[in-house]
C-alpha cells in the first residue's frame, strides 16, 4: 500500500477503487473488509466468525461497523496522505488527527467490550469484531498511541496475537513487508 500498487493496471482490474482489501475466490472477486470476512463466515462454515444466535450476530456486527465505518475510514492510509501531501498538515498535526479518532472510537468499544468475559471480543472464539479490532490497535502502537485506558481491547489485541492466524497477518510477516 505504502507503494501504491494497488494502484496498479492490474489491481485496478480486480478493484476498480483501487483500495484494499481484494478477495479473489474462483470466479468471484469482493472487496470491502467486512463484506470479504462474511463471505469467508458463510462459505467456509469450519471456521465461524459469527454467532449462531441472532442477537449475537448483531452485536458483532454493529462493534465491526463501529470500526469498519467510524474509525477506520479517518486514519487509512488515503486519508493520512491527503491530510499531508493536499492540506498541508504537519506531522505532528496528522499524528494528532490519528490519536483523536482512534482514541475516541476506543473509548466507545472498550465500553462495549466491558460485559464481555471471554479472550475475544464476544467470547471464546474470534469473530469478525476481532477480525477488525486487532489491525486498529496494532495501527495504534504504530502511531505510539497510549492504550492503557483501553485494557480490554489491550487484552483481546495479546490474546489475539498468540493465536498464528493473527500473528502471520501482522503485515511484518507479509512477504513484501519492508
């Protein structure tokens, strides 16, 4: 992304927005996270990222949209390099504008975690709230952002961690990580 490949005449092919993520499955190409993550719940049932039960299922859903479209779309790449290359913000100033939204959005899902007594957002399994958490805070220590008011997500995000399938999708671990 820092490169701007997905930029690319061939990205471009899969995702005529050019942003990320893409899913190619077979035929079928999706973008949009939470659209690609329940694809994988619904088409690949061993390995569920939702609940069963109904309520459940929603409130899963609304901690993943709280992420997916009212933190995540402030502090993505995009946005930053428009605050900096076409508003002219100072680093500090952008930094600033990062730690604000993810400070604020945090505050609203620690609250909403606080009934949870499991390792995961909603329970003992990883959900789709999980699957969209752990990249903010990993953002987040990124941006240096303190997190001790937030000890539950800081919870869930070391839980999360210990568990390969996070661990290998940090993008260190990515083969074109630099």
């Amino acid at each position: 992304m820092v490169k701007n490949e997905q930029q690319s005449e061939d990205y471009l092919k899969l995702n005529r927005s050019a942003l990320v993520p893409t899913l190619v499955d077979g035929d079928l190409t999706l973008s949009q996270s939470l659209s690609i993550l329940e694809y994988l719940d619904e088409q690949y049932p061993e390995t569920k990222l939702l609940s069963n039960d109904v309520k459940e299922r929603a409130k899963i859903r609304a901690f993943a949209q709280a992420i997916a479209c009212d933190i995540h779309p402030l502090n993505n790449l995009r946005v930053l390099k428009y605050l900096k290359n076409d508003l002219n913000v100072s680093d500090e100033e952008k930094n600033y504008w990062y730690q604000h939204w993810i400070l604020e959005g945090f505050q609203t899902l620690e609250q909403q975690l606080q009934d949870s007594n499991g390792q995961f957002c909603f329970g003992q399994h990883a959900t789709i709230a999980d699957c969209c958490l752990i990249p903010q805070v990993y953002n987040a220590k990124r941006f240096k952002i303190d997190l001790s008011a937030f000890p539950k997500i800081e919870s869930i995000y070391q839980h999360c961690l210990s568990i390969p399938a996070f661990y290998n999708a940090a993008p260190e671990q990515q083969p074109d990580w630099e």
